[in-house]
C-alpha cells in the first residue's frame, strides 16, 4: 500500500541490509541450564507441570513464598485459575500420581519462573522418593536428608560460589518437613530455600505411601546473578603441605560452619581446606 501511494519509481531496487548477530545466552540463561543439566547427569528427570493452580492448592506446601498471587479473570476451570508461586506441591502431585501406577523410586526436578504481585523470581523444586539405585543397580537404599544436601552444595560448586557466602541452617519452623530432618539455606544471610524429608503425618495426604520422600524448593535468583571470581591458576607450591591438628574448648551451641567460615577467611592465602575430624563431649569438660 505504501508502495502503490509513493509509486515504484520512488523505491530503490536493492534489498535492505539486516545486521546479523551472533545469538548467545545471558548469565543468568546459561546458568540455569548448567543447574538443569548438573540435575540430569546426577539421575534426576526433568519435569513440567502446570503453572496455574485452585486457590486451595495454591497454599499448600509453600516454603517460601507467601506474596499475594494474580488470579484469572476467565479461568476455564476452578482447577487452573492462580498463578502459582511455588513448585513444590506440584511436584508432590507428579510423585502421587508415579507411586500410584506403581513407579515408587523417582528422582524429580523442575525450574520454572515465579510471578505474584510483588516480585518474579527462577524456582527450583526437587522431590526423591523411594529408594536411591547404587552401584549401577547392584543395591538400593531409601533417600535421605543428606541426599538433597549434596546436590544443594553440587549447585553452588557448579556456580563458583565459595562455602562462606552460604549456608544451612535446621528448619523446626516448617509444618510440612521433618523438624530433625529438615534445613533452611541462606545465601548471604539471606534465606532462599528449605529443603527436608516430608513430616510424617505429610504422607497420607500425597498418597506417597511408606516410600521416604526428600523435597526441596529454592529461589535460583539469588544466586543466578551472583557475582562470582574468575578461576585462577597458580604454580604447583616447591614446599610440601603442611597439616596441623587444632584442639578447640568451645560452647556446645556454636555451629560448625562457623568455625570453618573463620578459619579460612582468618588464613586467607595460607589455609587451603579446614575440617572437623574428631570431637570430644565427656564428664571432664563443662558443657
């Protein structure tokens, strides 16, 4: 049409030039597919399930976030009319509906983008349930508390981000995880997942039967846009290492992972790894 009002002699008969450029993905892209593909070669399956949910489901099994949702004008039915804010309990659901058909040993996963009324953040979910497969199938074992830890502790490996800007905290606050069995992360003193084995009178209600059942949910954000160093090389040291058993009198109540967090950023440079390896609790000593 704009051709017919300014006529043919006014259009030059040569093709426009489109800039080509090459595509590639942000950090933050590139970083959720490395988690997804970490999750894979460690055996789990990837899962998508729906984003919208009843307003009854919509408040179950949420561990992080309490924010008001967006709601369906016009929604086809009452099952799919909020938008979700967690992947938890939809997980669970996926879990219900494998041990039901007789599927009882599932290792789960799913990324998925959060949207509520006041923030819009990347989510993780994982459930494991049943028994893990060991040695190529040769012998099996129930899934546990320490099962999702080392995956959790793999995602921050695979980022780059160093032990001291994160750590795991018991979690006795959460209804629906084991009060023994369950933590809380913070990245930066920040809280950004709970993870834990399902309370056991959380059963009953997903169907899941006798099968152990680990869940996490975790906001990826966070750490997705982490600034993180640069792997640096240095030369193999001429001197050899040198160890060094340190005996330490202290209060029963203090964590760990604060000891070992003030070591290495005390001896930064100079201490490479610090560890626990004995401890000693007896009549001779004041608790």
């Amino acid at each position: 049409e704009v051709i017919r009002i300014l006529g043919f002699d006014n259009v030059n008969s040569e093709l426009p030039n489109l800039d080509v450029k090459v595509g590639a993905l942000s950090l933050q892209q590139s970083r959720l597919r490395a988690i997804r593909e970490l999750l894979t070669s460690m055996g789990l399956d990837e899962c998508l399930t729906y984003s919208l949910l009843s307003k009854k489901n919509s408040e179950k099994f949420n561990l992080l976030n309490n924010e008001e949702k967006y709601s369906i004008l016009n929604p086809l039915t009452d099952e799919r009319e909020v938008f979700r804010t967690h992947i938890a309990f939809s997980l669970l659901e996926s879990a219900s509906y494998n041990v039901a058909h007789q599927n009882k040993d599932l290792a789960l996963f799913e990324t998925s983008n959060m949207m509520s009324k006041s923030s819009r953040s990347d989510h993780l979910a994982i459930a494991l349930v049943g028994n893990k497969h060991c040695r190529e199938n040769m012998s099996v074992r129930p899934y546990d508390f320490f099962d999702m830890k080392g995956i959790v502790e793999s995602i921050f490996v695979l980022l780059g981000i160093e032990c001291s800007r994160y750590k795991l905290e018991r979690a006795t606050d959460v209804k629906e995880l084991h009060p023994g069995k369950s933590a809380r992360i913070f990245f930066q003193n920040a809280p950004i997942g709970v993870f834990g084995e399902l309370h056991p009178n959380q059963y009953s209600k997903y169907d899941l039967g006798k099968n152990n059942t680990v869940v996490l949910e975790m906001n990826l954000s966070p750490i997705l846009n982490a600034k993180v160093s640069q792997i640096k090389m240095a030369d193999i040291s001429k001197f050899p290492f040198v160890t060094r058993d340190l005996a330490l009198l202290i209060d029963r109540t203090t964590n760990v992972a604060d000891i070992i967090r003030t070591i290495k950023m005390t001896g930064k440079g100079i201490i490479s790894e610090a560890e626990v390896f004995d401890v000693y609790m007896g009549d001779n000593i004041k608790p």
